[in-house]
C-alpha cells in the first residue's frame, strides 16, 4: 500500500509471484531467506522486521535484555530447502546480534540455497549432526561444537545424521 501498488505489482517488481508476497504479508511464510532478503532490501528493512513478532517479548521490552526460556513454536518461522525449519528468536533488528533455532529434519538442508550477506555468524549443535557448507567447504559438526564464520561467503547446513532430526542454535549479525 505504501509504494502505491497492488500486491500483483509490486511482486512484479521484487520478481517474486503475488501468492508468496501475500503469504507474507498475512505472516503465512512460505519464502525462502533469499527472497526475504530481496523484499527486506527493497524496502529498506532488516531481513528480522520481517520475521520478528511486532510486539514486545512478554508484552514488555527491557532494553538490553531478552531472555528466551524455550522454543515457541507459534513464532514467525519458514521453511528453507529442504525438510528445514528456521526461526528467528527475539525481537527483530534492534539488536546487533539475532540468534536462531534451525530444525533439521531427516535428510533436511539448504546446500541448494546458500545465501552470504554482511556480518559473521555463530553456530552451535545441539542434536544430531550437522554439516556447515561454507563456499566450496564442508564443515562437520556434532553435539557440543561450534563454529565461527564470516557470513558474507555464501554458506548453508545440511542434517548429517543417522539419527532422525538436527537442531543447531545460529547467532548472526542481521543482514541489511
């Protein structure tokens, strides 16, 4: 509404079908990181105003302070690749760091959906193993480790377990 033009537009414009900007619009999701970067960039938003709740955390903010006591599954999350659930935790850009929860499922990734933008990331596992793909590196990691990286080398992560599922805590700074 505010650049003036139908959904059907402005989709036309971030080359993007009308279906996937109304999803978001609606907080339905459906698109993938990359893609968020796109609208996030046209607008002039950080990737996290478009995933973050607009309210508070506990209908109150405390400046410096979040504290996250477990995984809310009613929170903004999409979907990337393949078998892969990514939410953002806290609230949206104002922070310098926007930490993650990243659910794997068996034979989960986006190796086909490697994205490098401004900033550094950090990733921890929790279950399961995972392989950080960071260019034309592969990277193992299981429970316990962690890594440290420059996020502006296009990077992924791919489930590498023989157990069923993955999960991996990522901390980045957000993306412009």
């Amino acid at each position: 509404m505010q650049s003036g033009l139908s959904v059907r537009e402005q989709a036309r414009v971030l080359g993007i079908s009308a279906s996937s900007l109304s999803a978001l619009e609606n907080c339905h999701g459906g698109m993938s990181l990359g893609r968020l970067q796109v609208v996030a960039q046209h607008f002039g938003l950080h990737i996290t105003d478009l995933l973050a709740p607009d309210e508070p955390v506990h209908g109150r903010e405390v400046p410096g302070l979040e504290i996250f006591t477990r995984i809310d599954r009613s929170r903004t999350s999409i979907q990337r690749g393949t078998g892969t659930t990514y939410q953002l935790l806290g609230s949206g850009h104002a922070h310098t760091v926007q930490p993650a929860i990243v659910t794997f499922e068996p034979g989960g990734g986006y190796e086909h959906d490697l994205m490098g933008h401004p900033g550094e990331e950090f990733a921890y596992v929790v279950l399961g193993d995972v392989e950080l793909l960071h260019g034309h590196e592969v990277h193992p990691l299981g429970p316990g480790e962690s890594a440290r990286f420059s996020a502006l080398t296009p990077h992924g992560f791919r489930n590498a377990s023989d157990t069923d599922m993955a999960l991996l805590v990522t901390a980045a700074t957000p993306p412009c």
